[in-house]
C-alpha cells in the first residue's frame, strides 16, 4: 500500500493450523515501509480473535525494535469510551469512533488522522502512526470500536419482519 512515508508491505508467515480451533490461523505478521522493517505481531489471528486478545490483557507487538502493546476497550454505550489503543516508548495511540461510521485517530487527546469505509488520512504521517493504522484497518480491530448494540438492533429490524 502507498503511504505518504513510502510503500507499506505487509509479510504474512504461513498459517499455523493446529487442533485448537481457537488457536487455528495464527501467523507472524511483519510489516515494512520502503523496504526497512517497521513493526510486527507474533502468532496473529486478525478480527474478533484479535480484538479478545486486545480487549483481555493485550496483544504484544514490536516497533522498530520496541515492545509495543495493543490493548482494547469493546464494551462501553459511549462511543468515545470505546477505543483500540497502541502503547509503545512512552506515546499512546488511540483509535476511537466518531459517528456511525467515521474513526478517528488520536495522540494526546489530539486528532492526528481519521478513516472512513477503509480509507485513512493521517495529518501529521510518522512510522509509529501508519503502523498502527495499518495493524488497525488490516488486522480487523475496528469492530471493537463499533457500537455493541448495533449488530443486535440491525438483525432485530432486518428478521423481525421475517418472523
């Protein structure tokens, strides 16, 4: 993917099936930008297996050599105290929903970018801030941002009629 910084390559290992069905499809993930390695995850399962693991203790990661950590908040009404957020040498990214379908990236309480229906713009682009984003849009974390009642509601008005 193109990025304001260079080329952004994703590098999946091969997938790891074992037994465990909650274990099926781990696969290191590493990322580089313009050909040097940036960041990466080890035995990562992208969508709702990630956003458990976030939501539970954290999901450990590494950026440009440092422990990074992604951690999750899933289950609050208030959509502004429901986030995604990317923690490594003393800065704190945090993706949080804005709207029904806008998510919006801060940094010290401060907006730095903002993605709709998969699309990203980032004010101030740095390599900690197009890592997190593509680990956040790639990698399926924002149904945790997502409002907790709305797959339940859509259902309720899509079946109802139906019944």
């Amino acid at each position: 993917m193109k990025t304001p910084l260079g080329e952004l390559v994703l590098h999946r290992s091969p997938e790891k099936i074992e037994i465990s069905f909650r274990t099926q499809g781990r696969r290191d993930w590493r990322l580089e930008l313009d050909g040097r390695p940036l960041g990466g995850l080890l035995q990562f399962v992208p969508g709702r297996h990630a956003v458990r693991a976030a939501r539970r203790g954290g999901l450990a990661a590494d950026f440009e050599g440092a422990e990074a950590r992604v951690t999750a908040r899933t289950r609050h009404l208030l959509r502004s105290r429901r986030y995604v957020q990317f923690e490594v040498g003393g800065r704190t990214l945090r993706f949080v929903r804005r709207g029904l379908v806008r998510t919006e990236l801060l940094e010290d309480g401060r907006s730095v970018g903002r993605g709709r229906s998969g699309v990203w713009e980032l004010s101030e682009p740095d390599r900690l801030r197009v890592f997190a984003t593509a680990v956040f849009a790639w990698g399926g974390l924002e149904d945790a941002v997502e409002n907790p009642l709305l797959p339940d509601l859509l259902s309720e008005l899509l079946l109802a009629p139906l019944s």
